[in-house]
C-alpha cells in the first residue's frame, strides 16, 4: 500500500510531490524519459531530475530540454544542444535545436515519457508545443506520456484574447486556443491529445489542494523563473498581452529590468503615451511614464521613452485587451514608426485579423468583440477536459 500524504498544512502539491507519495505506482518499472527544466521541482525545492534519478522504482534513462535549456540559460530563440547533465551524467536531447519532436532515436530503449514543465498560462510559450510534440512522438513510437501537473499560474478560469486560426499555426501557437486558455498543463494535454486527434496513451499526476481560482502566489510553491526574462508573476500576468510588442518596432523591455512590464522605444513621448492609456482606463492596471536603456535586444545602448504597467487589481487584468489598446494608443501618437512585422506579429497574435484592425484603426472595443465567440465556443469544448 503506497503512503497517503500529508496534506493538513501543504497547501498546493504539485504533480511530481503527488507521485512521490502517493502514485509511485503509475512509473513503476517504467524506463523513463524526463522532459523538464528547472521549473520541475518539488514542493522543497529539489529537482525532479534528482528524485526521479534517485528512486528504484523505474529508471530515468534520459532528459529532454525545451527552449532555454535543462538549466533555463539560452536566451529566447537561442538554439538549444544536446548534450550531458553533469549531475546526472544522463544524456540530454534538446528539442529545440534542429527538432522539436522526439525522434526513434532519442526514444531508444524508453517505454514512458515524463512531462514536468511550469507554463504560464499563455499559448505564445514554447513549452506548450513541446507537450503538443512529445504526445505526437509518443503516439508515433508507442510510449506512454505521464503529465506531472503543475498550476496554471495565473488562474486556471480567466480566457481572453484572440483564438489561434489553423491557419498561423506555429511553434509560438501550437493549437486554435485563446491567448490565455485557462488550463493546466495536464489539461491542455488532454485537450490537445482529443481535440487534434493526436491519440497518445496520456495520463495525468494529479495536483493535490489547487483550485481553478488561485494565483500562483496562493499555492505556496517556490516561484521559478519559467524563462530568463518572466522574472515574477506580475510579468506573467501581463505577458500575454505585452507579448504582441515582440512583433512590432516597440521593445517589449528585453533586456532592461523590468521585461513585458516596460514598453518603448527611442522616438516615443512616453508621457504622451500614457497620458493616452489612461485616459481610455484600461481595467485592472496604471500605466505611468518610464524611460530605460536597454542593454540587449531592441535599441540595446539607447536611451528609451516608454511606459511601466502597474497592476492594481489582477482579477479585473484583461492583458490582450490591454496590450491592444497600448498597441492603437502608440500608433495614434507614433503610426509612421509604430509598425506590425506581419510574419512576427500575426504568428503572436494568432490570426491577421489583429494586425489589420489595428492598422485600419478599429475601436479596441469593437476588436475585443469580435474575438468572443471563438473565445466562448472554446469555454464549451474545454469543458470536458478540466481535472479540477
């Protein structure tokens, strides 16, 4: 009989602690391979590469490294190699170098792949397509996939934004999903493994305590950063919203102190900006003029006029609503220099539809509208894949 956890004080346990106490049985005599980075960590801090290698149940035979490394240094977009983790001395496949799906060979001599990733809750992160190609590899090779489930960190009940076309499907937009979809990651899996009929023999280590409403700050899990520049919740709050100005002439504060929380550029009139902000009260946020001087990344070494989002309340946050009415306000202020780069932005965003309303000057209002019904026909369908 395999020990009950104490839960009393826990508060929210994570999937990998759940199968340590509790669910040992669902990998045992299992050959494993573990696709995880520094985010998969028990509730005490110790890494789920170090437990699993530790335990006698099964065998950790390899790891699998997503964007920014098993270690999470690369920088965005930077090539991933495989190589060996010294602690370990297990090999690492890197799935984001020259593949993003685990091949035959990687998987020689594994019979189950282990998912223990924290994602943010935003369809424009790498990692959910890594969950996407690790069920299409496993699906294709016979192994299993074993989600250990982690929160989704900034509530699993908000849905907003743009629903994906198939159309501008990509590695930063995997599905036709919201921006922010709502579900943990275990979920998600689900939901990708029915909804796109990928048919992969998937389970799911449950969280223990979550609920749907709870913030990351609620759970009293240790905050990882889950990428070099989400540095804290209140970026991730606001990143899939902020995260549209990655596609535009405006930096979304790489390499300055405050990424996704900061926008601007040389030319703009800060002040102006959020003068303009303010005056259309974009929900749950103040937005305040800032300068900073990058020292990477978009205008590295100049001097930039922008804005600083501060959130007031996060339960009134819509991020893509706001990162919208940012983008119309800069271009009412800026339109020759504000410019959308149509293969950046619309894989971002999603959809063309964005880009073209706002170049034709839309009402925000009228483009939040418009990306409702998909957004309440995806409420429908993810219905039958929540665990919680």
């Amino acid at each position: 009989m395999e020990p009950t956890v104490e839960v009393q004080q826990a508060g929210v346990l994570a999937g990998v602690d759940v199968l340590l106490a509790q669910r040992r049985s669902v990998l045992a005599g299992r050959r494993l391979g573990l696709i995880t980075n520094p985010t998969g960590r028990d509730r005490q801090g110790q890494s789920t590469i170090d437990r699993l290698h530790a335990a006698t149940d099964w065998q950790l035979l390899a790891l699998f490294s997503p964007e920014h490394g098993i270690r999470g240094e690369a920088a965005a977009g930077q090539s991933v190699e495989s190589s060996t983790d010294a602690q370990t001395g297990l090999p690492i496949f890197s799935l984001y170098g020259t593949t993003t799906r685990p091949t035959a060979a990687m998987l020689h001599g594994l019979d189950t792949l282990v998912y223990d990733i924290q994602d943010v809750g935003a369809r424009v992160y790498t990692y959910t397509s890594t969950l996407l190609e690790t069920l299409r590899a496993a699906a294709e090779h016979g192994l299993e996939v074993v989600v250990l489930d982690r929160p989704n960190p900034i509530n699993g009940t908000d849905l907003d934004g743009t629903v994906l076309d198939p159309a501008f499907v990509s590695f930063v937009g995997p599905a036709p999903i919201p921006m922010r979809y709502g579900l943990t990651l275990g979920e998600l899996g689900r939901y990708f493994n029915a909804e796109l009929q990928v048919g992969a023999n998937l389970a799911v280590v449950p969280l223990h305590g979550w609920r749907r409403a709870q913030w990351f700050d609620q759970t009293g899990l240790q905050w990882v950063n889950p990428s070099p520049n989400l540095r804290s919740l209140e970026a991730a709050t606001l990143y899939p919203g902020t995260v549209l100005f990655e596609g535009t002439t405006i930096s979304e504060g790489r390499g300055t102190d405050r990424p996704f929380e900061w926008l601007g550029a040389p030319w703009l009139d800060g002040a102006a900006w959020a003068a303009a902000i303010s005056r259309a009260a974009p929900p749950g946020v103040r937005v305040e003029p800032a300068s900073r001087q990058p020292d990477s990344s978009k205008f590295a070494g100049q001097p930039c006029q922008g804005v600083l989002i501060h959130i007031t309340d996060r339960q009134r946050v819509r991020p893509m609503q706001l990162g919208v009415a940012l983008l119309a306000a800069a271009r009412a202020l800026a339109t020759e220099r504000v410019q959308l780069t149509p293969s950046t932005f619309d894989g971002l965003a999603g959809t063309d539809q964005l880009r073209r309303a706002l170049e034709a000057g839309q009402p925000v209002a009228e483009i939040v509208a418009g990306w409702q019904p998909a957004v309440d026909a995806f409420a429908a369908r993810r219905q039958r894949y929540l665990l919680y």
